[in-house]
C-alpha cells in the first residue's frame, strides 16, 4: 500500500515540518443556520515535537484534529478552505493520499475509549486488525506484534489479556489499548484529543506519563488537544491557543505561559489554580464562550476583555502576527498585553 | 455457559407443561361431542360410541385424560386420530413441508429485510431509504391472512409467477408462501437494522475504526454491522411466536401439507390429539430456539454473561 506518496521527502523533512496546518477553515451547515467550527486556523508541526492545541470546549481544537484525520461528517460539516501539508504534499488536494496516510503515518487516539473501542471484538483483534489490514500479516505473527505492542503501552499480563473484551478492562488500561492501536503501525504523528480527561487524576497522570515516554522513544510528533494548563506545562514543546475557531496565541510553552501576549491566554492563566501560591485569587474570565453560529465582529473575544477598545476591537479582526520571536498572538494590543 | 444451559433445559419442564395443559383444557372445552361430530349425519349406535370414548378416555375427568396423555408423550407416544392413525406419523410426514417453509420465510426475511435495512441507513433520505419506510409500513400494516390472499392472487393467479397451492414444484413452490410469511419481520428486520446501523454508524468507535484507516466496507460490514444485529437477533427471538402461527395460516391459504394446516384441520374437527400433539411440538420447537437466540445474543454482544 505504500507508495511512493507516502515517502517523507529527506531534503525537505531535515528543516520543513512533519504537518502544517495552513489557514484551515470548517463549518457546519445545519438547519439552524452555518456554525463557523474553525475560522483559519494554522499551526505547523516539527519531528519528535510536542504540540498542544489549548482551548475551551467549542474553541474548535478537536473539530480541527477531525479535518486532520479527514472524520468530519459531510453533510453537515465541510471543509471550506485551508490546506493540510504532511511532507510538503496538501492532503486537502489529494483524497487519496489523505486515506492513506490516515491510520498509517498519521493516528487518534479519543478521550472516551469505552466508547471509541468496539465492544463486540477482543482487544487483540482491534490492535491486530491494522496489521493484517495494512500490513497484511497472518493472524498468527499480528498477535505475536499485538502482545509485544500491549507490553510497549505497559498492560500487564500482555499474553493473557489479549482475548479480553474492552469492558472487562479498567479506563486507564482500555486507554492504554487504544494507545497501543494508534501505534501498531508506527505512525509519524499521534493526535490525542483529550486523552485523559475520561481518567482519574492519578490514572492520568500515569497515561501522560507513558505518552511522553512513548512519543520520546519513538520519535513521534504528538499534537496534544486539551483544555487542561496543568497537562500542556508537563508535556508540550509549543502551544497554540484556541478561541472561537482561531489560533489566538502560539508560542513555546514556557514563555507563553511565564507572559502570555493575549487578553484570552492571560485570563485563563488567573482563572487556574497554582499549588504554589495558596493564598492566590483565582479570577475568572467574565462572560461565557460565544455561540459559534453568531461569533462577535472584529476580535471575538473583545466582549470579554478587559484590554478592549470599542472602535479597533469591535470592528477590525485583528490578524495572528508576530509579537517578538517565536511568539504570535491575534491581538491588536499584543505588546500592551504582553508587557 | 454450562450451567446456564442445564437451568435454562430444567425450565424447558414447567413451560411445557404448563403450555400443554392449557392447550388440552382449550380443546377440552371445545363445544360439541367429537364422537357424534366423527359419525356425521348417521347416528353410530349407543354401544360403538361407548367403546370408541372408552378407547380415547373421553369419559375421564380432564385431569385424568391429561395424565394418561402426558405419560404417552414421555415415551414419545403423541397418540392417536379418532381414525386410529398414529400422529407421530403424521408429524414424520408433515414436517419436512413445514421447516422448508419456514427455512424459505427466514432466508427471504435475513436476506431481503437485511439488505433493504443496511441500503436505507447507508444512503439515510435517499430515494432506497423512502422506498424501504414506504413498502415496510404497508406490509406491517396488512395482516399475514389478507396479504397472503393477496399475493396468492396477483403472483400466483393473475401474474402466473409462482404456483398457486401445493408442493409439486419443489423448493421453487415455497417461495410465494415463504414470502407472505416472511413479510411483517422482514418489514420489521429491515427497519429495525436500519436504525439500529444508523446509530452506530455515529458511534465513536466507528469514528476510531474509520481513524484506523479501514475502508469503509469494512467499517461498516465488520465494525458496524455486528453491533447492529443485536437488536435484530432479540428481536427474531421474540417473533419466533409470530412466526409458528404463521405457519398455520399460510399453509392454509396455499394448501401446503405441514403441520400448521393439519392443526388447522384438527381445530375443525375437533381432533384433541392431532391440535394437542402438534402444539406440543410447536411448544418443544419455541423454547429451544429461544435457547438458540440467547445462545446466539451472549455470542454477538460479550458484555452478557450469563453466568
């Protein structure tokens, strides 16, 4: 199945990125009206990087891993521009090599894997089915791969678990079987969409664990979708942060966080909690996400911000631009923000 | 497993019992003497009547002629027609025609019900979808008797298609009454997997298979499909009955030699025996399937254990 497509191209992957994501825009029509899901959102994607895509729920970060992965329900939803780079090659042109390359170079893992696992099929053969799929190996050498990938993922017992159904695992452990499936065929990049948000604390933090550990030892890009602060500070590189279908801020990790460069990012950083400091106020940010089918004009966060001006904010979209190295935010008061 | 089965085989007793009886008090009670009904238009005399209720324990008190019935059948003895006929032989005899019939209705049922429902989920709204929520609540809405006329008339009549009644074409004959049976729980099984596909193709793990870069036959056929014939196998357990009575109306109206329409025949002609004995089997044939069904429900959906 792998053609030549899907080989990555050596002179360009040394410095061009693994995925870039350029000015994506998707949008469901429904009775009630078009719903702008995501509204030119991009990002790019290094070898072996951590990125995490931070925003509330409706910000549009999973229904952008979704075009991603080409799972958007059409009708209703429908990519309405953008282009989806994996090597250099736009997979929004090329149906085909989007389809093979999905599942193969680049996999999901879901937040809910009770339901995201087929309940009527062993473990085994869910992680197995990939390998004789796509690899077409016999049943016998898929399993032998399926207890060494079960083993890699750290499910006890490996050898004496692969004939069990999903529900007679435990919610981090069914985690870990779909991490397990989402690696069987040593993808270049690994999308998990709130992956541990079903969890427990101490089972996430466990989860988290093993995905850094993972995407180290094999090299993977990993694009972490969450909603969680705690979680992006432990295990991103860089950070793009969504509100209302747009990137409104990017940057690595430690500065954005250490001296955010927009209104948004900076109210949900007062709006944490911080083990440090207990005697700290936490302040939220006023007011409620916007309906995606009705996004405010000019900056759609300017109904919430304590930064805003009514004649720039309300009517001219303030564009993602460079506010110092390696820093972007879509504010037009950035350095104000940011100073 | 083991053990569900064995408790499952001892509560086989207390229904067929219990079925039994209530079928042999209801044609107990059945009004008119079967002797004289046997004898027509000359009267037999005081003393061949006498004999003949003496022979079939007509002059016992309905729990007696129970008894004395339910030993026979344990050394599997269904007894005798008032023509001295044993009804085991007739079971022999009638049975073949009437599993052909209901192999036909449930192959027709599966086959046309199963593609007609997995066709509308995959093209929801289309012109196959309208078609198959058209045609399937016209057939729920008819009954078996009037659309086994029906059919008999059109495809077998007026159309020439398929014989009208009888078996001498071979399996080719069960093909007209196995479609008139079959036509409510196909309708049903059409509709019902239709829904039940349609919700799991939204399911999540549908959404993983399909990010597993399975083509889409295969979502649909192996991931999809398999969850949505749960619904459908409960649902064939709990038509089982609809089907049996089934049997004896079609067979009627096509004039097939089965066991449904020698009930019916029994009925008319107050034949205890031949109703009892046949119910009886009818009554053997609805449990163990029922056993089959959940056998088959624990196989296809491994959350139920039954242990």
């Amino acid at each position: 199945m792998t053609g030549p497509a899907l080989e990555p191209d050596v002179t360009l992957s040394a410095t061009a990125p693994v995925l870039e994501v350029r000015d994506l825009s998707v949008e469901f029509r429904t009775p009630h009206g078009t719903v702008n899901a995501v509204n030119g959102v991009s990002f790019a994607l290094d070898r072996g990087e951590t990125l995490a895509i931070l925003g509330e729920s409706g910000s549009g970060k999973s229904v952008t891993a979704q075009a991603v992965m080409d799972l958007i329900d059409s009708p209703p939803g429908f990519v309405t521009g953008g282009e989806i780079l994996f090597h250099g090659q736009d997979l929004l042109a090329n149906r085909h090599l989007h389809h093979q390359v999905r599942g193969q170079s680049i996999t999901m893992i879901f937040q809910d894997a009770l339901s995201a696992l087929n309940p009527v099929f062993t473990v085994g053969w869910q992680i197995g089915e990939q390998l004789r799929v796509h690899r077409g190996m016999s049943r016998r050498d898929a399993r032998a791969r399926v207890i060494e990938l079960m083993e890699l993922v750290k499910i006890p017992y490996a050898a004496a678990r692969v004939d069990d159904y999903p529900h007679e695992f435990s919610g981090g452990m069914r985690q870990r079987v779909m991490i397990a499936m989402a690696l069987a065929l040593d993808p270049e990049v690994l999308i998990a969409d709130e992956p541990t948000t079903a969890l427990d604390v101490t089972v996430q933090a466990q989860v988290m664990a093993l995905l850094e550990d993972l995407q180290r030892d094999l090299g993977m890009s990993l694009i972490l979708i969450t909603h969680d602060l705690g979680v992006v500070t432990d295990m991103a590189h860089r950070v793009s942060v969504m509100y209302a279908g747009r990137v409104v801020e990017e940057g690595d990790v430690y500065s954005v966080f250490k001296n955010p460069a927009h209104p948004y990012t900076e109210g949900l950083m007062s709006s944490m909690p911080k083990a440090t400091h207990g005697d700290q106020k936490l302040v939220p940010i006023t007011g409620a996400p916007p309906s995606l089918a009705n996004i405010p004009s000019g900056c759609p966060f300017h109904p919430r911000c304590p930064y805003m001006r009514p004649d720039t904010c309300v009517n001219e979209h303030p564009p993602l631009r460079e506010v110092v190295a390696g820093r972007r935010s879509a504010c037009h008061f950035a350095e104000e923000v940011f100073s | 497993m083991k053990r569900y089965v064995i408790r499952r085989l001892l509560q086989f007793l207390p229904v067929v019992i219990g079925a039994t009886f209530i079928i042999f008090a209801l044609v107990f009670a059945i009004p008119g003497d079967p002797i004289r009904a046997l004898s027509g238009d000359r009267p037999l005399s005081d003393a061949v009547q006498e004999t003949l209720r003496e022979r079939y324990n007509l002059n016992d008190p309905l729990l007696i002629q129970y008894g004395k019935y339910m030993l026979g059948l344990l050394q599997g003895d269904f007894g005798t027609t008032f023509s001295g006929r044993p009804v085991n032989d007739i079971i022999v005899q009638r049975v073949p025609v009437s599993i052909r019939l209901a192999v036909s209705a449930l192959v027709i049922q599966g086959v046309i019900g199963g593609l007609a429902g997995i066709l509308a989920a995959l093209r929801r709204q289309g012109f196959v979808d309208s078609l198959v929520q058209v045609s399937t609540t016209v057939l729920v809405a008819i009954p078996t008797l009037v659309l086994g006329m029906i059919g008999q008339v059109v495809f077998g009549l007026h159309l020439g298609w398929f014989p009208i009644a009888g078996i001498d074409q071979g399996w080719y004959s069960y093909i007209l009454p196995g479609a008139m049976l079959a036509s409510t729980s196909m309708a049903l099984v059409a509709r019902l997997l239709r829904t039940s596909l349609l919700e799991n193709l939204r399911a999540d793990y549908v959404r993983m298979a399909t990010a597993k870069g399975l083509s889409r036959t295969r979502v649909v056929g192996r991931h999809a499909l398999r969850n949505s014939l749960i619904p459908v196998v409960t649902f064939l357990g709990a038509d089982l009955g609809t089907m049996l009575s089934g049997t004896v109306i079609i067979e009627g109206i096509f004039n097939l030699p089965g066991l449904g329409r020698e009930v019916f025949r029994g009925i008319q002609q107050q034949e205890g025996t031949v109703v009892v004995g046949i119910v009886t089997l009818f009554v053997l044939v609805f449990v163990t399937l029922s056993l089959v069904i959940d056998l088959l429900y624990a196989y296809l959906d491994p959350r139920i254990r039954y242990d």
